[in-house]
C-alpha cells in the first residue's frame, strides 16, 4: 500500500482507542452499585475486572498496530 494510505490507516487505529475509552466508561458507570439498587457490589468488582482486561487488551492492540502501520509508512520493516 501507498504511504499516505498507511498514515491515514495508522490515524484511524489510533482514533479507535477514544469509543473504546468511552464505551469503557459507559460500561463502568452502568455496573456502579448505587443507593436505590443497581447491581451487588460483588458482581460490579467482576464486571469492573473483566471490562478492564478486556478493553484494555483492546486498546493495547489498537495502539500497536497504529504504531506498526506508522512505521510501515515511514518504510522501516520490522518483523514481529
């Protein structure tokens, strides 16, 4: 691929990581036990855990491969 499509490419996996982020607080703020209810404090530590690993696996391979498809673009080939 061209190197202004591997920039624009590198642009978009790094814009990912800002829904995750969202959707990750989103989700948090739901799971948060309240006064009038909402979900037992045991069950919020283990969603708050697994949504944690999970987006932030998420956002470690987001920002990985915008750094790999930079570095693509700059023409420096590196072998995982």
């Amino acid at each position: 691929m061209s190197p202004s499509t591997l920039r624009l490419l590198s642009f978009v996996a790094m814009g990912a990581v800002l829904p995750l982020l969202g959707i990750y607080a989103l989700l948090l703020m739901i799971s948060t036990p309240n006064a009038t209810g909402g979900v037992e404090p045991i069950v919020a530590t283990v969603c708050y855990t697994a949504f944690t690993c999970i987006f932030g696996a998420l956002i470690v391979v987001a920002i990985n491969f915008s750094r790999q498809l930079s570095r693509e673009a700059k023409g420096q080939h590196q072998l995982p």
